[in-house]
C-alpha cells in the first residue's frame, strides 16, 4: 500500500530472521488454503488463476503433497 512501510527490525540479523519466518508462513498458509480448495473441488486452473501463477507451476508445486494427502485431484475443468 503507498505510504504503508512494513516495521523493519533495526538489526538485519533479526530482520532477515523475520523475512524467513514470514515465507514459511507464508508456505504454510498456501499450502493449506490450495489443499482446501482441492478439497472443495476447484481445478488447478483456478487454484492457479487465485495464486497469480501459472496452473503447470501450482501443479509442480503442490501436486505430490496433495496425493499423499489422499485428496482427489481434479484433471481437467469442465
């Protein structure tokens, strides 16, 4: 947002700690909410189109964690 700066720890240590903890966040977030979405029937092209990436980089990204996971994966959108 203009004129909204993130606080910024005055040790860089300490703020690129916050940089990596905010990423597995991060992680830990899109993984839950792609294996929701999955779960709720949406097709990688819309998990895809919600991410902001392409649906062969979702797929790379999350498609082998989500089959162990036992959820069914939808082929193709139809």
């Amino acid at each position: 947002m203009p004129g909204t700066e993130a606080p910024v720890p005055p040790d860089p240590a300490d703020a690129l700690a916050a940089v990596v903890a905010l990423r597995k966040l991060a992680d830990q977030l899109e993984d839950a909410a792609v294996e929701q979405a999955m779960r709720a029937e949406w097709g990688w092209p819309r998990v895809a189109e919600a991410l902001g990436v392409t649906r062969q980089a979702v797929y790379k990204k999350h498609a082998k964690r989500l089959i162990i996971a036992g959820v069914k994966l939808r082929r193709r959108e139809g």
